[in-house]
C-alpha cells in the first residue's frame, strides 16, 4: 500500500509539471510600437520626442531559471508582432494623412481642434473658425473619427483578437498626445484641455 501511495504522489507530480498554462495577454509594447509607427506615417515625428532606447535582447536567464525548466518542461509564448500593415489599415492610414496634411494639422494649430482623450479629435474652439469653413471641418472631424475606430477595430480583428480594441484604441490615445505638436491642445484624463 505504501509503495502504491508513493507511485500516485510521483505521477500527480509528473502530471503537475507536465501542466502548462499559456495565457494570452495584451501585448501593451508591441501596441505602442505600432501606434508609434501609425500615428508617425500620419502626422510626421514631432519635434523634441523623446529618444526611443534599444530593447534589451541579451536573453539572460536567472541561475534559479534553468534549474526550474529542468524539474518542469518551459513553455514561452513570444511576444506578440502586432500587425499593423493590412491593405484596409493601409487606405485608411493614406485618408488619415491627407486630412492631416490638407485640414487637421492647420486645425490642431490653430487650437479649433484637440486631440480627445479617448484617442479621437474634437472641436474645441469652434468660434476660432470662420462659419463659413465649420461645416467642412465638422465633416473632417467626423472622418477622422469615423477612421480612427476603423484603425482601433481592423488592427484588432487583423491580429485575431477583437477583445483588444479598447486596450488598442487607449495605447493610440496616448500616443496621439505624446506626438502631438507644441501647441496643440489635448484632454487630460479629466477631459479638461490642456496645451502642448
């Protein structure tokens, strides 16, 4: 009986080590790269960014490390590549860059839009506007924002996790801001505006 104990610990700890976990998380740096990227083909790098480090790939282990995988099997699951580089990601990116050259980057400068907080624009000064160029701004907004959640859902569905649109749409909302130029106006995380 007792050798018959000792053999059912030994295969419930076999079959524990055998057990691995995979979790699939948001891979939130892949996402700022790929915003980085995005938003800088739109609106060009803005001057006095700060300096991007190298990652560190040394791919040192802890001692502790190997001793574990040689007690239980490891199992590592890469970091994500975010695919940003769809043919409707690419018309919609090209849209996005002829608004800004031809209405938005005017519009940003001259503070009648703001970069929301929620990674969309908005009027936030529409008496900086002349009327009789309101109706074509309103329209321009409206299809930037009409593209910005495109980008947010295909960037999403194109990486086969549709749950990710809002993780994805917040990392772009945070780097629509930090790209954003001297003087244009963004919400903080209580909405109010504030100047770049």
């Amino acid at each position: 009986m007792r050798h018959f104990r000792m053999m059912l610990l030994g295969l419930s700890l076999a079959l524990l080590g055998a057990c691995v976990t995979i979790n699939v998380y948001f891979p939130a740096a892949a996402a700022e790269k790929a915003a980085e990227q995005f938003i800088g083909t739109v609106i060009g790098p803005a001057s006095g960014g700060p300096d991007i480090k190298p990652a560190d790939d040394s791919g040192a282990r802890p001692p502790q490390a190997s001793l574990l995988d040689f007690f239980i099997g490891s199992a590592q699951a890469a970091e994500p590549d975010l695919n940003i580089q769809t043919p409707a990601l690419r018309e919609i990116q090209a849209r996005m860059k002829q608004r800004f050259d031809s209405v938005l980057t005017r519009a940003l400068g001259a503070g009648s839009v703001g970069l929301a907080k929620d990674g969309l624009v908005a009027i936030r000064d529409a008496a900086a506007v002349p009327l009789a160029e309101r109706a074509a701004l309103n329209q321009a907004v409206a299809e930037e924002n009409r593209d910005r959640k495109a980008v947010y859902r295909e960037i999403a569905n194109a990486n086969g996790h549709p749950e990710w649109e809002a993780q994805i749409q917040s990392t772009f909302a945070a780097q629509w801001i930090q790209q954003a130029r001297p003087g244009w106006y963004h919400q903080d995380a209580t909405g109010a505006w504030k100047q770049r």
